[in-house]
C-alpha cells in the first residue's frame, strides 16, 4: 500500500508521532516562558516588606540574575548538546528545572532566591538553545519553520500561563503572606512532564550522523519520514557530513574565515535585535510599568493577562505567515511595529500624564507592541538561529549567539526597574525606540534571506559566500 512502509507504519502514524516529540520537547520552551513570565506578578509581592523587602536594585538582581545563568546555560548547553546529544541535555534540563523552581519556592531570603534563580537560568538558556536546534534537526524542510516556532509558540503560551495562574492566585489568595511561593512552584509540574515525556522521544537523526551513527540515524529518520525520503535526506546528512570533512573546520579560531565571520555576525545581531526591542521589560515588569501608568496593583496583574491572549494568538498568526512570507521583510515589519508602539507609549506618557485615561493607552499600544512582537519578530529571529549554523557547529554556533541575546536581556533585566525608578517610563522607553531603530538598520543592511533552503544548502551558500556583508544583491545572497 502506498501508505505504508517496511516495518508496517503508516505515514499518518509517522507524521502523530513527529508531532507527539514536538508537543514534548516545547515543554523546554513553555518552561522558558512560565519562568520567565512569572517574575512579573510575583515581583511586587516578593519585594513587600513583610517579605523579601526588595530595592530597586535588588529587585532587579533578583529578575536578570536567572537571564546571566541563561546566557551561561545557553553556551554550555550548546556544547553538551553537541557533544553528548540533544535528548539526553533536555532531559538534564528538566531535572534542573525541577530542583531550581523548588528551591525559589522555599527560598528564605533575597540570597537564596537569587542563587536558585541563576540555577533556573541555565535551565532557561540550555533549553533556549537546545530545543530550537532538535526541532530543526527533527523538521523535513517544507515543515521546518511551522515546527521549530512552535517552541516559540510555546513560551508565549507558558508566560500567558504564568499572568493567568499570577491573576488568580492574586484575585483568590490576595491576603496571603506567601502568595508570590504558589506563583513560582506551579512551575514544577510541566518539569515533571518534560523529563517522563522525553525518555520516549529519539535523539536527533542529524546528531547520531554527525558521530557516524548512521544506522541509528536512518532507524529514527524511517519513524518520522516516509521510507524514501528517509533515504535521500540520510544520503543528503552523509555528502554534508563528508564534505566537512574535506573542509577546513570552523571554530572561534577560525574568524579570519569570511563565512565564519559572516554567520556569527548575524547570529549575534539578530538574537540581540530580539532584546533590544524592549520586549522583556514589558513580560518581566509589566505590572510594575501598568502601576506606573496609573492601575492599581491587582488590577495591574490580571490586566497582563490580555498581554498573554494576545502573545499566543500572534505566534499562532506568525507560524501561519512563516510559511508564506520570506523572513528578512517579515521581521522588518514587526520591528517597525514595535518601536512604533514604544515611541507613542512614551508620547502618551508625557501628554496624557495623570490622566485616567492613561492606564488604557498605554495597555492597548502594550498589546499592539506584543502583536508585532509576537507575531512577527520573536518566531523569525528563534527560526533564523535554529536554521543558519552547519551541523558542526550548530550547538556552539547558536549557544553563543543565544549568549548575547541573554546577556543583553540581563543587562535590561537588571536595569529597567532602576530606570523606571529614576528618569520615568517615557524617557526609558526613548531609549528603547533609539535601539529599535538601529535594529532595523541592522536587518536591511547585513540579514540575509534563509527561507526554502535546506540546512545543507544553507551551509554552502555560506562557505562560498566571500563578499563584504551585505544583505541587498537577494538573488546572490542566502
């Protein structure tokens, strides 16, 4: 029968089973953003002085000292994964997640708290880097994009459940002395699933190549891709593989070399153009900037629930427009749309300051700044470093690009409330607006086109490409 192969597995049952290890491995990412989302509703009440009794400065130790211990997990989770597989690194991550949210949940005091939040930091950064790339690994090429953003899918999905499960316990145990502990343990629970779910997803056919495992490799390629097509994409690994072996390997050592130098300085750029959006000053302190724009406390936190509908409804419309739309314009666009928003939020904030009406502009340009946000820059910018680094180097290529990206996250994580506290919201967001802009620039000028190329053609293009980056010559370019 036409839909049925050797070993009697059909091609529908194939297809369940790839969507069953992309359900389980973007419980990595749905952590990533419970975690992550989860500050934000849990901050004002851990900083009261019956508790923590949190600074300004403290407050923002205690909120980027997990994004330093995910620039650190997004290098080394790279590495380990190269070395010792995708499965088995997620797996670890989840035992980390695990241990890591139940120490914050019982932490005594800002100390404590700040340790086992940099511990869940390299959980966040691990699974930051190592889940994109076993997605990509896992995707046929005309699927790839749809799969590897469903992870992003996923952490919006987990920071809308981090300001959902943050406005309930808020709304039901508002009286509570230990409110902010309940926020962080439900982070324990999809930990759990992650590590049972994973013991029966397979290691990534592309790793078990590229350590010359390559009966394993098709055995794992013929459960997830018709029979003749686990073939020819086993062939197409096995000349990729081949020819890195005739070639010139390429390592931090290796810089000098313009295709090296090249797809490290997008990477680079492109993971820091996500952050300097201003993104995550809104998913960390939203309920600190909507008290500042005039709600009150529980209001603020159960008005950051639209903030979460509107985040996974716009990665659900950025997975569809994936498909259909080349990347390069796509981020430009939502890049536009947010520094956009954050220029009239700051405008606003000037003209209508101490107005009632205040609260509900800056709430609506924060849901139009998501949409773009959401639903055009996140998905690309996670796609694009899932897609540009060869084999060889994907885990180390992508770790240290997602190292930036975490570093400069941190650096706004740790200081947004202090300027929020010193110069106001309007002026902090003029900065963001300024850094917007030089993140479009960034785009036009040097970020080439990736869409409907294979990993492997992806890799050539880059070795002959000799040119000075430029993004502009599209037909010559990747």
């Amino acid at each position: 029968m036409s839909h049925q192969i050797n070993g009697g597995i059909s091609d529908q049952k194939k297809s369940r089973f790839l969507r069953i290890i992309t359900f389980i491995s973007t419980f990595g990412g749905l952590l990533f953003g419970y975690d992550t989302g989860v500050i934000n509703g849990a901050l004002p009440y851990m900083s009261s002085e019956d508790q923590l009794n949190l600074s300004p400065l403290a407050e923002g130790m205690v909120t980027s000292s997990l994004l330093l211990g995910a620039a650190i997990g997004a290098v080394l989770g790279g590495r380990l994964s190269d070395r010792n597989g995708r499965r088995k690194i997620i797996l670890y991550l989840a035992v980390l997640f695990f241990i890591a949210t139940l120490g914050c949940t019982l932490a005594p005091d800002a100390t404590i708290i700040v340790l086992f939040r940099f511990l869940l930091g390299l959980a966040v950064g691990g699974a930051s880097v190592t889940v994109p790339t076993f997605l990509a690994e896992m995707s046929p090429l005309e699927h790839r994009g749809q799969i590897v953003t469903k992870n992003e899918l996923m952490i919006v999905t987990g920071q809308f459940l981090a300001f959902t499960f943050n406005a309930i316990i808020a709304s039901s145990l508002g009286d509570s002395a230990h409110i902010w502990r309940y926020m962080l343990f439900i982070a324990s629970l999809p930990a759990v699933f992650l590590w049972i779910g994973m013991l029966i997803v397979p290691e990534s056919p592309r790793w078990l190549a590229g350590k010359g495992r390559f009966k394993e490799a098709l055995r794992i390629l013929q459960q997830i891709r018709e029979e003749n097509r686990a073939q020819a994409e086993l062939r197409e690994i096995k000349n990729g593989i081949i020819r890195e072996e005739q070639m010139q390997k390429a390592t931090f050592k290796d810089l000098n070399v313009p295709w090296v130098r090249r797809i490290i300085f997008i990477g680079i750029g492109v993971a820091i153009i996500n952050q300097i959006t201003g993104v995550n000053s809104i998913m960390y302190y939203g309920t600190q900037i909507l008290q500042n724009a005039g709600f009150a406390l529980q209001a603020a936190i159960i008005a950051n629930v639209a903030n979460g509908v509107v985040s996974v409804a716009a990665v659900l419309v950025g997975i569809k427009l994936l498909g259909k739309v080349n990347r390069r314009p796509m981020l430009i666009i939502g890049l536009t749309g947010t520094t956009s928003s954050l220029f009239l939020i700051a405008m606003f904030s000037i003209f209508f300051s101490g107005s009632n009406v205040l609260p509900f502009i800056v709430l609506s340009l924060i849901i139009v700044f998501l949409a773009f946000m959401q639903g055009s820059v996140g998905p690309v910018t996670w796609l694009i470093l899932a897609e540009i680094f060869p084999i060889h180097m994907r885990g180390l290529g992508m770790g240290v690009s997602v190292f930036c990206l975490w570093i400069v996250n941190f650096a706004i994580g740790f200081s947004f409330p202090i300027l929020l506290n010193y110069i106001g919201l309007s002026t902090t967001f003029f900065v963001f607006v300024g850094l917007g802009i030089a993140g479009i620039l960034f785009v036009t000028k040097y970020m080439p086109e990736t869409r409907n190329r294979s990993l492997e053609e992806l890799e050539n293009s880059f070795r002959s490409y000799n040119r000075p980056l430029k993004a502009n010559n599209q037909k010559k370019d990747v």
